[in-house]
C-alpha cells in the first residue's frame, strides 16, 4: 500500500493510512439452543491527507480503487480545518501483540458442546430461565503507514463468551442477567457462569427500602458503565472543546484520595491491547487520575497538537472514520478491603450491578439518573434479595470526591477492570 | 463509472437455486457515503468513502448459517463456505420460515434533488450557515453539526427465486449546540433524515434556532425533584415512549422465546384504554423507518399493535411468523449486508384520539409537561427514557422550567396510565436510530400526539 501512496507524495503535505483485515466466527445460542454460526471476513484502507495544513479523508473496502481513494482523500484537503500537526517518523518498537497463536485451536464443535453444558446447569438450577449465549473468536491484523516512513503492522486475536439468562415469573416480573469475558485465545469460563448463578440465586426474593440517602455499593460491571461518565472528561478532545469539567485542572485533587484510574495499553494477556495507536505512535501505560489528583489526559495527533501536550498514543480508528482519543484499557485502583468485608458493616442499603438507561441524560457535569435493571438490598451486612422498580440519581463526580471506598478484590468486565465502589449516601427514589 | 449490482442477480440465483437447505438468500450492496461533522469554529471532517460486500444465509437443518464478505465476485466460494459451517450446527428445536410468493421488482427512492447531484461546496456550506445558527449565542460553548448522506445500491435474491434491486438514497442532518454558563454545561441535539435527495437537508434554520434556544435555557433550568407526576408527553416523547416501551414487546422474537410473554402479549388481551391504537408502518415514504421490502425480502405493511386498546398484532420476521403461525409482517431488518435480519420496527406510532391538546392540559391541576427526548431504553418489562426538559404545570399552565427529567415505569402500568390521547399526531426520524442485538443504529421513524400520562416515577434529587 505504501508503494502506491509514495506516488502522491508530493501532492500533499503528510498523508497517513490505515489497513484492517479480519475474520471472525461468532456462535449464537438463543432460547438454550443453538441458533447460528457466522464467518465474518473484511478488510478495508482509509487514507487522511494534509496538503496546505488542511486535512481530507477517505475510505474503501475495493482494494483496487486504492488510488481513487487517495485522489479523493486529496480533493477533500481544501474543505479541512487546519491541522498543523505532523504525522510520527519513529518507527514503534513492537514489544508485542495482542495475539495469542491458541486462537487456531479454536473448535466450533467443542465450543458448541460446552456451551450446551453451561446451558444445562443454568437450566437445571432455574428451570425457568432461557439462556442466551455468544461464543466467538476473531483475528486479524492492523497496519499503520505514513508520509514519514513509518510502514509497522501488528496481530490481534480475541476469543468471546457472553451469557444471559432471562427469568419472568408467573405474575410479569422479569429478571435478565448477563455476564461475559474476553481473552487472546479460549479459554475456561467456569468463573463466569458460577457470577451469574450466584446473581440469579440472591435475585429470587422481591425487597424493598425507602426512598432517601441509602448507601450504594457497585459492582465492577456497575463500575464499567459508570466510569464512562468520568472517562469522557479525560479526553484531550473534550478538554480542547471546553466540554470537559477537567480542563485546566491538571494537578488539583477533585476527588477522593481513594480514587485513581489508569489507561493501560500494555497489559500483555487483554485483546483491548495494542503495541502502538492506530497513528504509529507508540504505546505507554499512564495514570490519568492519581490519588484523587488529575494526573493527564489521553490524546490522538490532532488534540495533542492543540492542547501543546505529547501525543499519549490513544488515537484510534476503524478504516471508514478519522482518528479519536479512546481508552485502552481502563483499570481503577484497588482499595484495602474485599468486597465481602466492606457489605458486612452495611447496615440497609443496595448493591447495583446492572442500569437501564444510564447515560442518557447529560453526564458531561457528573449527573447521571437510572433505572435500576439489577440490584440487591443489602440489610445487616448480608444481601437479602432483589430491589426493583426504582432509580438511583446523583452526581458522580460530588460521589467521588466525598467519602467513598475501593474495594481489594477487582473483575475486568470488557476493557475496564475494577473493584467494588462503595459510597455512604446516594440520593434514592422508588 | 461503477458496474451496477444488478448484473450479479442471475449468478446469486444459480448460486443458491439448488443448495441442500430449508431457505436460502444472498444480499448485496454498495454505496458511497458522504459525512461533513462541523464543531464549534472548527471543522472536524469532511470524508467521503465507498464500501462494498455480501451476505448469504441459509436455512440448513433448522440453524442459521450466515457468512459476509467483501470480495462479492466469487459468490460461489462464499456458498462453500456456509454450506460447510452449517454442518457443523444441529438444533434440538429447528427453526423454520415462512414462504412468500416470489417477487421480482426494482425499486429507487424519489429524491427531489440527488445528492450525487449537489457539489460537496454546497452541502458545506449548508451545514455551516447551521452551524453559525447553532453558535449564535455567548453561552455556547461548542456545537457539533453533521450532514451525511448515503447513496447505495442493494440487491436481494433468495431460494424462492426474488429478485429485488434497490437505488436507495438517505440524507440528513444532526444539529447540536452545548451551552456552558460557569460549571454548567447543557447540550441539546435535533436531527432530521429520511429517504430522499438533498431537500431533506434544507431548511432547517428553524430547527437550528430552536436547539440553540433550549442549550441555553436549560441553564437556567432547575433540576426535578424525584417523585411520582402526572405527565403529559409531547408528540416526540410520545414517540420514543411507544418505541421504546411497547415497540420492542411487540418484536415476535422475544414473544417467541418466553413463555410469559406469550401470554402477556396475547392478541386480544385488553391493555391499554379504548383511546390507544398503535401502528407499526414501512410504507410511509420519505420517513427512516420506510422500506419498499424487507432484508427477507418481504414486502412492508401497516400492522396494528394495540387496536382500541386491545393487542391486534406482532412484528414479525419470516422465521418468528412460522414459529408462530402468525403471517410474516415484513420487519426482517438488517443494519446492513454484514447483519443477519432480525425482527425490527419501522416507523412506529400512537395514531390520534380526540382531544384537543389544550383539553390536556386544562385536566391537569398539577403535574409536568414533558417534552422531547434524549434517549430511551428497556429490559422489556421496565422502561426509562430522558425527556430534553420539561415544565411544571400548575391549574392547566405550564410554568417553571427544569431539566434532568428521567421518567422510568413498569409497560403494562404506564400503557393503562395513558388516560387522554390528543389529536395532533406528528412524526419524527433522524440521523440516529434504534438499536437491538449489537445492530445500531438502524433508521426508523416515531411519532404520537400528546398523551396524558398519571403517575409517572421521575428521578430527581431529594
């Protein structure tokens, strides 16, 4: 590809493209039963041009229209922004890939075998349930390459399991859990499965507690949801709009002491990994928020340029779209006490693992309001059964910044891993 | 010039006129997209790309087997490929689909003005003379104004022996403005879109007005105390509250898979008051949700959901309407060649009562106007959408303004809640869209008149 894009270089200033391929074989299973198999297989090239400091961008999936895209990609130059940015000339060292050779070994037949035994046991202990259920592998390359040499490539695998379990009892009520996992290659998941049991078994009896202030523990599924709403604010290109409630706070603490959150590209075994962003900038782990302190921000090229901060190597892209900062993956600090420790001394207040409808509101301030999908009450240190049919509603960022609590104990739930988070007073309604 | 999709017809039927399954379907497509995203005094992008790429998927032994591709000119090798998948799947409860009688038509959309015809100049500079609208005020902090349209080809060809071919045109704009005043920060979005040509994305000043006008607003906006309203719902809450909380119930997909809402969803179970009929139509041109077939290849229809208050039919795909013995409906959507069809709306509505919308309101002594909506979601069973804003109403008026309204309730409860239906119907359909299974976001349209809604659980602070 870059031997076809060298021929127009010098009808720009820098230009930079993208190269994914990938396949993927993902089973369904729908109602405990099998339903599908797919085999997925695409590819495709996007190419960005800067010719005059102005920025144009194109996309295809036909590799013979490569050097129509390119002209294309050129012709839309003269309607960019300026971006005085310049692409990368260090070649990213490739200290190694999200990619584990034990994807090949990958059996449809076995996988569906298992699959129908994990159906079994959730069946077999709620006869009620219908069970769907994902499996799935996918693998592929990225490729990077760029005006100013840089031509570097890397390998990903993932292997996917996603489980839900759905009870409605005989007066409407309806009860849907669901839990996955992800690694390079297969791999055993009795771990999940036993989670959600364990869910479903303290969900059978219905309990309720008064609207008020209540204590609120969340689980690390809860917490991957939630930390969306503080993620987005440590976004160079949020900070560059004006639209993050940490511009301009570098260094001061706005939260609680207990409460840190990294960007980890590097953890070697996650298939959310990479060994350079996906503008060939090389990839580092960092810590965004340190001790309650905001510490820095995740960046691409362009938002780096703009905020006059190093480029932190978290530009990333599909081939049909323009670089954005995004998060790696996310992991927030552990506390000193595990989860069961931390219940015990609760005395009447709720665990929320699941919400529907978080984020629809305007988080940008911290707020957030949902529905609460899944949640426990926790009476006396013990969980006690399900509470339903009512809202929690209040602002993270106050959340944090008060008393509040990380549990030992930590799960990764997609690219976020993280521990229990307790907060003493959470505004309640149901 | 680019080879039109329509050659590959006789070949993807030799394909699959003979394959050892129950059904069998190819889906091709290709288009080109054209997207300006403008933010603030910036330019985030101006792209223009073109995707091209298949699907087959076949009915074998009562599973799926489904495979998509890129390369579309070896569809030979691409049939190989589901064959052998599929044989490794055998299904204790075998799926099974409707027949329809075979249909060869070709459709286009009715585009006023093509988009291949306007220059990107002038689609730039429509979408920037918004963006000045959006960021006429000095409490904006940002805005985000997109422009995009879709210009693609598809064909469809399955077992039966349809052929289907499709010239389809989509355009649209989304115009968003994100006012601050101190600590706060409050964004407000409105998109239009629909199948046609360059004349849906013109004349949105007003609308660009009325976004800027609401950001800024709600900052004075208080926040809503918690606690249980009667409400009354504009047309587009109205909207998005009938798609969301009883659109997806009435999917045949999940009434097949559980027991319970089988009989929950029961045709003739009375639900709602005699005021409530609710539509599901792919017929209504121009709107997103309008499809001249199904990725099944199934003609669209106007299916009522609830009739006087009384459940009159499901949504269905092929396979749901055989499972069920119901008649297929023409809701088998797919968010692209790369996605299996699954059962989905179109444009779904609450047709109009009788009620003058002033007649609503004069019934309300206490309670809450709420209008637009941010987004929506439902477990089936509980449901809770963001309104934009909403007003107190005191003895018929309504008064101080607040925002962060979350309205949350069990379906079953709030349908037979609606006790006054108005009579001022509109429809509405964007940019976004709805999404189900991992597909998002697919185009559909929404739309209701005001509706009096009593108690209704709002979340708020206390």
């Amino acid at each position: 590809m870059l031997d076809i894009l060298n021929n127009y270089r010098s009808a720009c200033g820098w230009f930079d493209a993208i190269y994914a391929e990938g396949e993927s074989l993902p089973i369904s299973f729908r109602n405990n039963h099998i339903y599908s198999i797919i085999g997925r297989q695409s590819s495709g090239f996007g190419i960005r041009a800067n010719k005059e400091t102005k920025t144009g961008f194109s996309y295809s999936n036909v590799p013979s229209r490569i050097n129509e895209t390119v002209r294309r990609a050129i012709s839309l130059t003269r309607f960019g922004e300026k971006e005085e940015f310049h692409v990368p000339s260090a070649v990213p060292a490739l200290q190694f890939e999200p990619y584990s050779d034990t994807i090949h070994t990958f059996s449809a037949d076995r996988e569906i075998e298992q699959a129908e035994a994990v159906i079994g046991r959730i069946v077999s202990a709620f006869p009620r349930a219908t069970v769907d259920m994902g499996v799935g592998k996918s693998a592929g390359q990225r490729r990077i390459c760029n005006s100013n040499g840089i031509d570097c490539a890397y390998r990903h695998s993932s292997y996917s399991v996603s489980i839900s379990a759905t009870l409605v009892s005989s007066d409407g009520l309806r009860l849907s859990i669901s839990e996955g996992v992800s690694s390079l290659g297969p791999g055993n998941y009795t771990n999940t499965v036993d989670r959600l049991l364990w869910k479903l078994e303290h969900a059978q009896t219905i309990r309720t507690i008064e609207s008020g202030k209540i204590p609120v523990v969340f689980t690390p599924k809860a917490c991957a949801s939630l930390v969306g709403i503080v993620a987005s604010g440590l976004s160079a290109r949020n900070v560059a709009k004006g639209i993050s409630p940490f511009a301009g706070k570098l260094g001061e603490a706005l939260f609680n002491s207990h409460f840190s959150l990294d960007d980890r590209p590097l953890i070697v075994e996650s298939p959310h990994s990479y060994p350079f962003d996906d503008e060939g900038i090389q990839a580092r782990n960092k810590t965004l928020i340190h001790n309650g302190a905001i510490a820095g921000f995740i960046s691409d090229l362009k938002y780096a340029h703009r905020l006059g901060i190093e480029p932190s190597g978290n530009g990333s892209r599909g081939y049909s779209s323009l670089p954005a900062p995004s998060f790696s993956n996310i992991v927030i600090g552990a506390g000193e006490r595990p989860f069961a420790e931390i219940i015990g001394g609760i005395k009447a207040g709720i665990l929320v693992d699941q919400f529907i409808g978080l984020g629809q509101s305007n988080t940008i301030t911290g707020h957030f309001s949902a529905n609460l999908d899944c949640a426990y009450l926790i009476l006396n240190g013990e969980i006690t059964g399900r509470v339903k049919d009512c809202m929690i509603a209040d602002n993270l960022f106050s959340l944090l910044a008060d008393d509040m609590e990380t549990s030992s104990d930590c799960l990764w739930y997609g690219s976020v891993y993280s521990p229990y988070l307790f907060f003493p007073a959470i505004n309640f309604t149901a | 010039m680019r080879t039109s999709i329509e050659q590959y017809a006789d070949s993807a039927l030799d394909c699959i006129s003979s394959l050892p399954c129950e059904y069998a379907e190819i889906r091709l497509g290709s288009g080109v997209v054209t997207s300006i995203i403008l933010s603030g005094d910036q330019i985030d992008s101006v792209s223009s790309g073109d995707t091209t790429g298949g699907c087959i998927r076949i009915l074998h032994k009562g599973s799926w087997g489904f495979v998509t591709f890129n390369d579309i000119d070896d569809l030979k090798k691409h049939v190989k490929t589901v064959l052998s998948l599929s044989k490794t799947i055998h299904s204790a409860t075998p799926s099974t689909v409707a027949g329809c009688a075979p249909v060869r038509a070709r459709f286009s959309t009715n585009a006023i003005q093509s988009c291949r015809d306007i220059s990107i100049e002038e689609k730039f500079n429509l979408i920037s003379a918004y963006n000045d609208i959006l960021r006429n005020s000095n409490f904006i902090q940002t805005t985000r104004a997109v422009y995009n349209d879709r210009v693609s080809q598809s064909l469809f060809v399955n077992s039966e022996g349809s052929v289907l071919t499709y010239d389809k045109s989509f355009c649209g704009v989304s115009l968003t403005a994100v006012a601050k005043d101190g600590s706060v920060i409050e964004p407000f979005s409105e998109s239009h879109a629909g199948y046609g040509g360059f004349e849906l994305a013109r004349h949105r000043e007003e609308s660009a007005e009325a976004v800027v006008k609401t950001a800024v607003d709600l900052l004075k906006a208080e926040s809503l105390p918690g606690g249980t309203y009667t409400v009354i719902a504009d047309q587009r809450l109205a909207g998005v509250f009938i798609h969301e909380a009883f659109g997806h119930l009435s999917e045949a997909d999940f009434i097949y898979e559980n027991e319970r809402m089988r009989s929950l969803m029961s045709c003739g179970r009375k639900i709602a008051n005699d005021t409530l009929t609710v539509i599901d139509d792919g017929t209504l041109p121009v709107l997103p949700g309008y499809i001249p077939f199904d990725d099944e290849g199934v003609p669209p229809r106007t299916t009522f959901l609830i009739q006087n208050g009384i459940i009159h039919g499901h949504l269905h795909s092929r396979e749901t309407a055989s499972m069920m013995g119901e008649e297929p409906t023409g809701n088998g959507r797919a968010l692209s060649v790369m996605n299996q069809p699954i059962v989905r709306m179109t444009n779904t509505y609450i047709e109009n009562g009788t009620y003058a919308p002033q007649e609503l309101f004069e019934s309300v002594d206490d309670g809450l106007y709420v209008v637009d909506a941010v987004g929506g979601q439902t477990n089936l069973e509980m449901f809770t959408f963001s309104s934009g804003y909403a007003y107190r109403i005191k003895k018929g008026k309504p008064g101080t303004m607040y925002k962060n309204v979350i309205l949350s309730g069990n379906v079953f409860t709030t349908l037979n809640n609606i006790s006054m239906v108005a009579n001022d119907r509109k429809m509405f359909g964007g940019l976004g869209g709805c999404g189900k299974r991992g597909q998002s976001p697919l185009p559909v349209a929404f739309g209701g008149p005001h509706l009096r809604i009593n108690n209704v659980l709002v979340g708020g602070g206390h």
